[in-house]
C-alpha cells in the first residue's frame, strides 16, 4: 500500500498503487492523478500536462518514494510562485515505489482553494470529501 498526505488539509489516502483508475492526469500514478482520483482536487490549468504551474505541490517528505525531477519539470518549475527546495509539480511528481508521501499545497493556491474559488478544469474547487 501507499499513502499520500496533504497538507495542510491533513488528509491522507492509502490505495493500491496498481488499482487506481488512473485517467490521464498528469503521469499514471501521480500526486494530481491519485488526489483527483480520491476525490481531492488540486488546481491543474493545463490538464495535467506540466504546461503550467497550478499543480505545485513542496514535498514534505518521502521524495524517495517519486520519480526524480526531469528537465522539462525543472523548466516549468522555475516559473513557479513561492518556489522552495521540495517544489514538485504534482501532475509530473509519480509515485515510483509503495511508501508514504506528504506534500503541502502552496498557500497562495490555498486560499484560492479554501475561498471556494471554481477550478479552471473542474468547476468546483472544494474536495468532494468536504461536501
């Protein structure tokens, strides 16, 4: 099993890493395609296809459980608001390996989050856990 926690919701989701739906958000297996599939809605403007930087999530910890960074995450990222050293984009950031992974949403996306503002993707932004 793997688990994925965000912050700072502190909500948490154990799946099985082969069994997800996964439905092209970003990489199978990533951290917007595993929030989406668990009813946990991460801004995404451009699909999920690392052509913004709406999905930046910073890894708090378990990193060794992703895919490494490759250039064209790094690219995409440099242009990202509240840039820090864990910075992944969650549409590209996949998880590699069972293991538990705690990111945090940014807090400028946040409080567009929390403020119910809609989704460019999705409509509304509140998690469907929540309602």
């Amino acid at each position: 099993m793997a688990k994925l926690t965000v912050l700072p919701a502190n909500i948490s989701y154990e799946f099985n890493l082969d069994a997800l739906p996964y439905h092209e958000h970003g990489k199978p297996k990533s951290i917007l395609d595993i929030g989406l599939n668990e009813g946990f809605h991460l801004e995404h403007a451009c699909g999920g296809n690392c052509a913004c930087t709406t999905c930046h999530v910073v890894v708090k910890s378990g990193a060794e459980f992703l895919s490494e960074m490759d250039d064209d995450e790094a690219d995409r990222l440099d242009m990202a608001a509240d840039l820090q050293l864990g910075s992944r984009l969650g549409c590209q950031a996949h998880f590699v390996q069972e293991g538990e992974v705690v990111v945090e949403i940014p807090s400028w996306n946040r409080n567009y989050v929390s403020e119910g503002g809609g989704s460019m993707n999705l409509g509304d932004a509140i998690p469907a856990a929540k309602k």
